[in-house]
C-alpha cells in the first residue's frame, strides 16, 4: 500500500498541476478504497507548495552543478528559467548531486532547445 502510494505521490509532485494529477492517477491506478480515501484528503495547496520546493532544489541543483549554467541565469534569467522548467516538465528526476542535475539539464538542452540556447552549452563544453 505504502509503495503505491509513494510512487503516485512522487509523480505528481513533478507535474505543475499536481493535484490534478494526483486525482489522474488515482483514478487511473489499481488501489483500494482507503488508499483512494487517502489521497483524495491531499490538499491542493500543500501539493503546490511541495511541488514549489522540489522544483527550487532541482533548479538549485542545477546553478550549482555547472558554472557556466551559474552563469547564464545571471546573463539571461527569464531565458534560462523558461528553459529550466521545460526540462523540469520534461524531464524526471534522477539525480542526487548537483553534478547529476547539471548533466542532464546539458543532456536535455543538447537534444531539445533551439540554436540561441546552444552557445552556452558549447561554453560548457570549451570550459572542460
């Protein structure tokens, strides 16, 4: 019981409507009527707030993993957070370390952002 439950938790934590994937999930998810109980008493606004926090130590992560990704947000900051949360959307979580977070920040901009974001990965690159 406690497995599923975790596991349907932590993916909606990701989503930028949790709650709304919360009730997706559960209803979607072979679980029974107490678990169903349990997460329909979830409250909307501590599912936005968690989901808030996550994101900023993902992004946090991210800053600290990489100068050069340091430097960009200072550069462009509107520009890098719409990217980050494309990749944050787009991209479950994995890492633990910063250096983890950063990889696949380069790994998801490499393969998914447009020429005007690839002058920073190639800094990354030259700064190796």
């Amino acid at each position: 019981m406690l497995e599923s439950l975790q596991n349907i938790l932590a993916l909606a934590l990701y989503d930028p409507d949790p709650k709304a994937k919360l009730e997706a999930l559960a209803r979607t998810a072979e679980l029974s009527r107490e678990e169903r109980d349990i997460l329909s008493g979830v409250q909307a606004r501590g599912l936005k707030l968690t989901h808030l926090l996550l994101m900023n130590l993902r992004f946090e992560r991210v800053l600290r993993g990489c100068p050069a990704l340091k430097e960009w947000f200072e550069a462009e900051p509107e520009g890098f957070v719409a990217v980050f949360r494309k990749y944050h959307k787009a991209s479950p979580p994995k890492a633990l370390f910063a250096s983890q977070e950063a990889e696949g920040f380069l790994g998801f901009l490499e393969q998914c952002e447009p020429e005007s974001h690839r002058r920073w990965v190639a800094e990354v690159a030259d700064s190796e």
